[in-house]
C-alpha cells in the first residue's frame, strides 16, 4: 500500500496539493505515479481533496487536521484501513508528481527482501558539491551496509582536506511494514527537533534505515516558482 500525505494548508504554498497541472491536479498526479506500483490511498485533512480524489477513483481518508507529521497522518490512515502488522506501507510525498515508479517499486522490493525487527527503507541520489549547500536539500551519509548514519540539512561529511567525495542527497520517500511504521511513530527523539528531519528519531533511538541509490529527475514543489517550473516540464515531457 502507497499512502500519500496530502496536508492542504502551506506555509510556502498554500493548498499545493491541488495546484493545477497541465489539466490535473498535483494530487493526482502522485497518485497516477503511485497506482502502477501498488494499492494507491491518500491520507488528508481536507475534504476539498477527498472529494477531488474520488472525482479521479482514487481512494481518500480524512484524518485528524493536527497531526505534526506526515508520518503520523499515514500511521492514522493504516489504522483506518485495518492494515496487518506485515503489510508494507510506503510514504510517498504528495509534492513530487513526476517521481518515477521504478524507485518506489525498488523501496517495495527491498522491503519483501527483509523480515527485521524494525525494517524501514528510503532512498539517495548523487549529488554535486554546490547541491550539497543548499540546506533545503537534506544531505546523508551512509555506512558499508548503506544503513544511514545521519541526516543533515548542513554539508555532510565536512571534506576537511578537500579530498573527491561524492555527497548523497535524501529523497523523502519511507518505506516500512505497519509494525514498524508503529514504532516509528512512537518514538522521541532531540535531535529531530534541530534539524527538523523526522528521521533522526531512528538513528537516535537505534534503530537503522536501509538506504537505496537511485536515479530521479523528480523535484517537489514548495514555491510558486517550483509550480511553474512543474507545469513546463508536464508539457514538454507529457
């Protein structure tokens, strides 16, 4: 199952999520990415979008308007659809409507691959050294077994002596199985509060997240400017 967080109200970009473009709206978009991998629903606090989604056939659950997350807005909607404690969940960004459908398969298949305690699956891509500086673009490095590390908005490692180094920039895509999702939400951490990156609370608290490579054209979509890039690249590549 792909559950889609789909918080209507944005700082950056108010109600995002049903921005226009070409002819659809960005939602759908993510959903259309998301249904040629899997069981597609979308978890909002909005019934602007549960009605939009539902106008597309795709299925949209209304969750609690004061979740911090959206982690704990997926967490609400597995509950509500009555998934197993084996089931895999996969949280896909309700801002990236050209992510393509190969990487999501790849997180659903490392995530058949291992039966763990806590089994939790992102993504990575290369990334230049002046990308690195950007803090909006969270940066990670990984260990032998590409678990993560750390996460970090700062440029991580510091290349002391300027040595070649590739830096690897997170994509914002989860993967878990429900139990796990569970324990994820239910963990505290302070380091998350720092850097703002949710994904700390594992690392803090011990636990590992497998790391995937991959390779995307994607980007999200936080600014007007973002939107307008999106609608270009919908019309020369669709």
């Amino acid at each position: 199952m792909i559950i889609i967080p789909a918080r209507l109200s944005s700082s950056r970009l108010p109600n995002k999520v049903l921005a226009k473009i070409g002819n659809k709206p960005m939602i759908i978009w993510c959903a259309e990415v998301a249904s040629k991998v899997d069981d597609v629903a979308i978890a909002t606090d909005s019934p602007d979008v549960v009605n939009i989604c539902k106008k597309y056939n795709f299925n949209a659950i209304l969750t609690n308007k004061n979740h911090k997350s959206g982690s704990d807005r997926i967490k609400e909607a597995s509950d509500i659809l009555g998934l197993d404690k084996n089931d895999i969940v996969i949280n896909m960004q309700g801002d990236e409507p050209f992510l393509e459908p190969e990487i999501l398969q790849s997180v659903k298949n490392e995530l058949l691959k291992n039966k763990k305690e806590f089994n939790m699956v992102s993504c990575y891509k290369e990334i230049s050294e002046l990308d690195a500086e950007d803090p909006n673009l969270v940066k990670v490095v990984i260990d032998q077994y590409s678990n993560a590390l750390y996460f970090s908005r700062s440029k991580i490692p510091y290349n002391r002596d300027n040595v070649s180094h590739i830096y690897k920039g997170h994509i914002g895509i989860y993967g878990f199985d429900k139990k796990s999702l569970d324990i994820f939400v239910s963990l505290k951490g302070h380091l998350e509060h720092i850097e703002k990156l949710e994904q700390l609370r594992v690392i803090e608290n011990g636990y590992k997240i497998k790391m995937i490579k991959v390779k995307t054209k994607s980007f999200g979509i936080d600014t007007k400017d973002d939107l307008q890039k999106a609608s270009e690249y919908a019309k020369n590549s669709y």
